[in-house]
C-alpha cells in the first residue's frame, strides 16, 4: 500500500527565501507524480506533473524534481513571495486511476 | 467553462439523515473522483469513475454509494450520516486525452457536518 510523507509539516518563511519542500513515496511503482496548492478553504489546484519517465518539471518560480529508484520528489520554490503561502500536497499515482496524496506542507512566507 | 462544480457548499446534517452531494463537470472528461479531506490530513479517495456506468472503490468507500449515469455528473450519497463523516468533500474529474492528460481538476468543495 502506497504511503506519502510531506517534509516538514509546517515551514514560515521570510520573503524571498528559495524553499524545499519534500516528498517520500513507499512504492516507486508509480505513474506519475503530481504537485498541488491549496488555499485555506479552497480547493486543489495542480501546479506540477512528472511523468514517472521524467526527472523533473519547471514552472515559473517552481521547480519539481522526480527520483523514482528513491521513492523522493522535491519541490523548490525560488524566490517566495507572501503570495506563495499554502499548503503544498503532492500525490505519487499508483496505476493510472488512483492518487494518494500526502498530508501537505503548510508554507507561510513572511512579507 | 465552469469546470468542476459542486453543491452545496455547506451543509449541516443529523445523525442518520441521508443526503446527496452534487459534482458536475462541463470538460467532458472521463475520469471523475471523490476524495474527502479531514482537519490537517491529506485527501483520502472514496471513490472513482473511468466512464459512464462504471465506478469502483478508493481507500474510504464505507458509508458512501456513488454513480455515473453521465459523463457530467458524479453524484455521492450518504445513507445514514455518522459523526465520522464530518469532513470537506472533494470532486474531481481527469481527462485522458488531448495535451493535458494527467492533470486533476478539482471542485470548490463541500463541507459537512453530522451531530
């Protein structure tokens, strides 16, 4: 049974700090490897996908690296901005229908 | 495009009542999902949908009974309300084709108590 960990929990930041937020997986069998944020009170909104192919994915600011052999992904976040607090989940899918998503990161970057 | 809506977005029950909690999606995706979402966890699976007429179980399924008579909708009942099932409902749909397969797109949620 596949089990996702976030490291750390919880992270407070001040502005402009570069960021690594972690990700540990117990099955590398995986498909693909999503990176989510979540506002307080919103839904998810999809930042990043690694295919399990892939070793990583840039975004703007983000940049999500993939170590299947490893069971680790990691998410950087350069340059953060108080507009980057959220909680940051990422979810490894086993198969191509199911996700299990971790218990989240919270970040508060501090302006 | 509206994306993933649901209703409601609040709703408060008591113990043994039933309810229905709507999911709509006007992407003409396949795959849809509902996941729920306790204080401080991560999102937990009940249940999914790869097409019309075809549902299966995630990690959480007991409670809960799902269909899929559309492509559109995937609606979630909850027979007898138990106090565990206070929790944020979440629905999701995947497309599985075109440039942006893979990626879930998620609804505003609905948050439900049971006393």
């Amino acid at each position: 049974k596949q089990e996702v960990t976030q490291i750390p929990a919880a992270l407070s930041v001040p502005e402009g700090e570069n960021l690594v937020l972690n990700c540990s997986f117990t099955d590398s069998a995986i498909y693909n490897l999503q990176w989510f944020r979540q506002d307080p009170g919103k839904g998810l909104t999809s930042l990043l996908l690694i295919q399990s192919s892939q070793r990583e994915q840039t975004s703007g600011r983000l940049n999500a690296s993939l170590d299947k052999s490893s069971g680790r992904s990691t998410l950087y976040i350069a340059a953060s901005q108080p507009g980057d607090s959220a909680t940051y989940l990422c979810a490894p899918t086993s198969g191509t229908y199911k996700y299990i998503f971790g218990t989240g990161t919270r970040l508060k970057v501090l302006a | 495009n509206a994306g993933v809506t649901q209703t409601p977005k609040f709703r408060i029950l008591k113990i043994g009542q039933s309810m229905t909690l709507q999911c709509t999606q006007d992407m003409n995706h396949n795959y849809m999902y509902w996941y729920r979402q306790d204080p401080g966890m991560g999102l937990k699976l009940i249940y999914y949908s790869v097409g019309a007429g075809i549902t299966d179980k995630g990690e959480v399924p007991n409670g809960y009974n799902v269909s899929r008579s559309t492509t559109e909708d995937f609606p979630l009942r909850l027979e007898l309300a138990a106090p565990s099932q206070t929790s944020v409902y979440f629905c999701a749909s995947r497309s599985t084709s075109g440039g942006n397969t893979d990626t879930q797109y998620f609804g505003p949620g609905t948050r439900l108590t049971v006393l």
